[in-house]
C-alpha cells in the first residue's frame, strides 16, 4: 500500500512600491477632485463544509492473452425499492480495477461549502492481446422505486479503470452569505502499452428499464482494453437559516 502526502511550504513575499515624480515647466493647473471608490465589502466566515476525496488507480507490468472466452456481466430484475446508497462491482475481466466512492460531510454552522474530487489513473507497460472473444455488459429491469445513491461498475475487459465518485459538502448556516464551491480533475499517465486484436471481437453494453428512480445513478461499463471509465460529480451546498 502507497500513501502520498502533500506539504505545502509557505513562501515569504517582498512588495516593491516604485514611486515616479514629474516635474513640468510652466504653469500650474489643478486637476479636477475625483471622488474616492467606496471601500470593499468585507466578508467574514467562521465555518466551512470541505468535503476531499482522492484516488488513485496504477495498472502496470501485467501481461494478458485472451483468445477464444466469453465473458458476461448481469443485473437483471432487481434492486427493487431501496432506500439509501447502492453500490456494485462487477468484474469478469483481467488485471483491472474498480471502485465506488461517496463522500457527504455536513458543517453546522458552516457559511462555505467546499467539495473536491480528484483521479489519478496510470497505465503503463501492460501488453493485452485479444482474439475471437465476446464480451457482454447488462443492466436491465433494476431500480423501480428506489431512491439515494447508486453507483455501479461493469467491465468485462482487460487493464480497465472503472470508477464512480460522488463528494457532498453541506454547510448549515445563519445570515444572508453563502459561498459554495465544487470541483473535480482527472489525471490519466499512459506509455509503454501495447493492444493487438485479431479475430473477431464482439461487444455489447446495455442499459434499459431504469424507471421510478430518484435520485443520483453512476454506472460505468467497459468491455474494451486497457480504458477509463469514470464518473464524477462534486457539488457545494449551503443551506441558510435566518
């Protein structure tokens, strides 16, 4: 396991003010009076919702030979009235990686909401040959009256990054100022990969009946080799209570 820590140094700054001085010959004139710009409004915040999420993902150095397989992945007729979040991986490939990730973080008093999201994703050095496969992803009939959270993976390839990442910051506040923020960045490295096909390849991803849901779905499906799929969403809210 990998930890990567980030130090900020803070850096110490030195202000030049240059001052330039005009003499002229001749007579005086005076120059009309302006009236001064009205002073900035200054905002105080004492409190803040920062939500932060991070992953990273390295696929690398892995050798792959698929000739002659099907694989299949299914959610069929279910997940039914289900209340909360929902969160599924499925995988019938090789050498990949998958994850499902829900951030929510709730400020009392809190006039700022923050919410960051980044991937970091690398593949390198992987070498995938395919022939004469088939390869089948299906969601269908799932979800009827169900509400919250659902995040689903599907991947029926090789060397794939499939991933679904949500991050809420909520800020509960009194007064008539609110600042809310979100933002999320992704970062794919690749080199040193190497795909050859021969044969026939078929692929097939499906989605149907998703119906009566409320709410927010992430579904990421891959059958190819060595791809990302990713679904993100950050969002800031801040709530004000008078």
């Amino acid at each position: 396991m990998s930890r990567r820590y980030s130090v900020r140094e803070t850096a110490q700054h030195s202000i030049a003010v240059a001052l330039s001085f005009a003499f002229l010959a001749g007579p005086a004139y005076a120059l009309p009076e302006e009236p001064l710009p009205p002073p900035p409004t200054v905002i105080t915040i004492s409190a803040g919702a920062f939500g932060t999420a991070f992953y990273n993902s390295s696929i690398r150095d892995n050798v792959v030979v698929d000739v002659g397989t099907t694989s299949a992945t299914t959610i069929q007729d279910s997940l039914f009235a289900n209340r909360g979040i929902v969160q599924i991986n499925q995988d019938a490939g090789n050498a990949s990686n998958q994850a499902n990730i829900v951030q929510i973080v709730v400020g009392s008093g809190a006039a700022i909401a923050d919410g960051l999201l980044v991937l970091e994703v690398a593949h390198e050095n992987n070498t995938v040959h395919s022939g004469n496969v088939t390869r089948t992803n299906t969601i269908r009939n799932v979800l009827d009256g169900s509400a919250g959270i659902v995040q689903i993976n599907q991947n029926t390839g090789n060397t794939n990054t499939g991933v679904n990442a949500l991050v809420i910051a909520l800020g509960l506040a009194k007064g008539d100022v609110a600042i809310s923020m979100s933002d999320a960045a992704l970062h794919k490295t690749g080199s040193g990969n190497q795909y050859t096909v021969e044969g026939t390849l078929t692929q097939t991803n499906t989605i149907s009946g998703l119906t009566n849901f409320t709410g927010i779905a992430q579904i990421a499906q891959n059958n190819g080799d060595g791809n990302v799929a990713a679904n993100t969403m950050s969002i800031g809210i801040v709530v004000l209570n008078k």
